[in-house]
C-alpha cells in the first residue's frame, strides 16, 4: 500500500494522540470528516496502523532489558515463540540477522523479578537450543516511556506461567526474591 503526505500526516497526529477526533483531524489535513474517515478507516483495514493503548513504564515503575539470543535451528525459534507467547513480560521478539539471531524486549515489576527474567527457568535464556545469550538492563527509555505492556495477559489464575514453569515450585519466588508471573495464582506484585 503506497502512502502519501495526507495518509503520514494522519499516522503522525494518531501516534501523538490516538484520541483525536475525525474533525480534529480533519481540521490538521485540510479534509472533510468523512474524508479523514474514510482514510483513518483504510490505514486500519490494510494493517497499516493499530490505535491501542500503551503504558509509561517509567511511571508504573517497571524495569526493561534487552536479551540477545543465538538459537541453533528454525525448529528452536517455533518452539520459543510458542512457549512464550503468553508471556506477559515479553514485550517483543525479533528475529536479527547476526551471530545473535533473537532479541527480546522484556518487563519485571521491580529488580529482583527482572533478574529472575535473566536466570531462571522462566528465562528465554535457560530455553533448550539456546547457544549464547546476552542479557542488558535497561536504564533510561528516552524519546518514550510508553511500550506495549501486555496486561491482558497478566490476569489468571493458573498453576503454570504460559511458559510451563510453576512459580510456586520456584526457589527464587518461595525466598520472595522474585513476584513470579502475573499469569498465575502464585503472583505477588499489583
């Protein structure tokens, strides 16, 4: 789909407030409100753009980290992205072209959770195929603060994490070193 000035404009005006009006944003491009309408509603048909919330995680208090993972095979990487697709601290997978192969972008509530994120068995890390891994503690988040946070994920009940990994049975979380996953009975956090 081929965009042009009015379509950027738009996508610019929706990315710095998602709430604006049709008329708004007519008034911002010089069109009708059905024009606008009926743009906004192609960008959204064609998956050009998605209008979500996103949470600031510098005021939730949230701590990131970037991991570099280098996978052995294809079959690794469709094993991962099954085991944590429920999870709701992983943020983002890519897949790079380099020795590293995967990068995640990955959320804990407080310190001590994210370094259990770096080391246990709930780890991207600690998957089976993984040969080498890097795993870098986010300080500050310039230009925004606002990342996806999946919390429709992070209200259950269940005895595993989406990962397979029981948090009760955990070390870390039973010396109350780690809130455990949002996804289960065993989550301490808020």
């Amino acid at each position: 789909m081929e965009l042009d000035g009015v379509d950027g404009r738009l996508i610019s005006l929706l990315r710095q407030d998602g709430r604006l009006t049709y008329k708004a944003l007519g008034e911002a491009v010089g069109y009708t409100i059905m024009g606008v309408k009926r743009r906004v509603e192609r960008l959204l048909e064609e998956d050009v753009i998605h209008i979500a919330a996103l949470e600031n995680v510098r005021k939730l208090g949230y701590h990131a980290a970037f991991l570099l993972l280098e996978i052995g095979d294809r079959e690794t990487l469709r094993e991962m992205l099954r085991r944590f697709e429920g999870c709701p601290r992983v943020i983002y997978l890519f897949t790079l072209l380099a020795g590293y192969n995967l990068a995640a972008l990955v959320i804990a509530e407080n310190l001590e959770t994210l370094e259990s994120e770096a080391w246990e068995r709930c780890s991207l890390r600690s998957h089976p195929g993984i040969r080498r891994s890097e795993f870098y503690p986010i300080g500050e988040i310039y230009y925004s603060p606002h990342l996806p946070v999946r919390v429709e994920l992070m209200e259950g009940d269940a005895e595993e994490a989406p990962c397979g990994v029981n948090c009760g049975a955990c070390e870390r979380y039973r010396a109350e070193r780690c809130l455990g996953c949002p996804a289960t009975r065993h989550y301490r956090g808020r």
